[in-house]
C-alpha cells in the first residue's frame, strides 16, 4: 500500500449488499517486513506508533480504562489520503476483543472519521503498541513491520474461493464438504470476500469488508503475536461514502 491507499495493484469498487460480498478487487495478500527504522509516514504498517492524519484519539479499554493497544495502520483505498487505525484490549483473553461494539476493540478513520458512540478516547498520541514473544514466553518485544501486498497465486486464490462457497453455503444451511488439497491460502489480505471461520457474521448489511487479519501466537518466528483465538480479525467500513467513515472490527476462530 502507498500513502494514498493504493496496494501496487489499483484496487477497484463495487456495489456491496452486505458484509460478506467482494466491495474491493483484486483481493491482495499481506506480507510483513520489520521496518529497520521507525515508520512516521501515512503508509500501510504493524505495530509501531499511529502516524495520525488528524488530532489523536487514542481508545481505552472500556472493560479496564487503560489505553488499547495499537496494532496498524491501513491506507483506505480512494482519491482522498485516508488511515483506518486498528486497536485491540490487549489482555489475559477475558475482555470481550472480539465484540464489534463491546469497547475492547476499534478501528478508526482519518481524516473525517467518526467516532462510535460505544468508544472511549483520548487525545494521547502514543500508547502500548503489537509485540511477538521474546527469548520466553512471557517476554514481550515491541515489533514494527511494513505491509506488503501483491496478488493471490490463482491456485491460492481457487482454494480461497472454493472455502467461502462452503461457508456460504453453511450459513444458508447447507454442507459442503471441503475439497483436500495441499494448497493453503492467505488468511490476511484486503479486498475480495473474506473468509468467516463460523456461520455468523457479527457485522450486519449494509457494512462492507475492508481487510482481514490473521491472529498469531508471536513464537517461533511468527512476527507478532495476536490473540484472535487461533482465528482471524475482520475489518468492515461503513456504507456512508465512497469509503466510510466509520469502522467495525471483530474477530472469530474455528
């Protein structure tokens, strides 16, 4: 992604219905590269700290008060410089972080963003920021990491497909035994339809997905450590304008 939300690929809109349709096109997967300095440029990142387009709005944990960890940045595709920030409790798993409107998770947009009415925030620039795990478990290292994108393998992208069919078909309550096969996909990636763990969808139409992000345990060269349950996060934009001004985030697991 570049500073004005293009991912080296332009990326292209269409009419959605509802969170599970493809809103953006090309789906682009994400790579992760640690930054060898810190990043201050409105660009596509992990962890670090936000590079604001507007005055911060640092959210706080509405289970404890404390502020929430920052996880990235993400240029919103469009003509306009736009950033959707993402923030999550960061905690022993007891917060609700995967609850779109519980206050333990939030994605915010700049510039020209609201602010939900379920959000705490403050004026704080900085804050607790992603790490991975250390030389121990416990030990926690701050992490920055460029995001890098570029287009699906086809066969990645057929077996992609093939596992969304599946779960569509689920939630119209019908089973469709997934085919084997030694191909794995992306599981974080902007654009194209995502892919849900489970049957229900926790954002409702009109909400259009935006990017999905792959929880990790941060151990054993995994890059940062993410607690969605073995799962995946899901980020949507609200349908008011061409590329909202409002975010939903939440996550689910197998």
């Amino acid at each position: 992604m570049d500073e004005h939300g293009d991912m080296g690929v332009r990326q292209e809109f269409h009419d959605a219905s509802g969170p599970d349709d493809a809103w953006l096109s090309p789906r682009l997967q994400m790579a992760f590269r640690p930054a060898v300095s810190p990043i201050g440029d409105p660009v596509a990142k992990l962890g670090g700290q936000p590079v604001w387009l507007e005055e911060p709005c640092w959210p706080s944990s509405s289970a404890y008060g404390t502020p929430m960890k920052f996880v990235g940045q993400f240029p919103v595709p469009g003509d306009e410089q736009r950033m959707a920030y993402l923030f999550v409790t960061d905690d022993d798993g007891t917060a609700p972080s995967f609850a779109p409107e519980d206050g333990e998770n939030a994605l915010l947009l700049q510039p020209g963003g609201r602010i939900p009415e379920f959000l705490t925030v403050t004026d704080a620039k900085t804050g607790p920021s992603l790490w991975r795990r250390g030389a121990s478990w416990d030990e926690r290292v701050p992490v920055e990491l460029r995001i890098e994108t570029s287009l699906l393998d086809p066969a990645e992208e057929e077996v992609l497909e093939e596992e969304i069919v599946c779960w569509e078909a689920e939630r119209a309550g019908e089973y469709i035994e997934l085919p084997e096969t030694d191909v794995f996909p992306p599981r974080s990636y902007v654009g194209g339809r995502p892919s849900f763990w489970q049957p229900r969808i926790e954002v409702p139409p009109p909400w259009r997905f935006f990017f999905q992000l792959h929880g990790q345990e941060g151990w054993g060269g995994e890059p940062y450590a993410l607690n969605f349950g073995g799962g995946t996060g899901y980020a949507f934009l609200s349908p008011d304008g061409p590329d909202g001004r409002e975010g939903r985030f939440y996550w689910d697991c197998p």
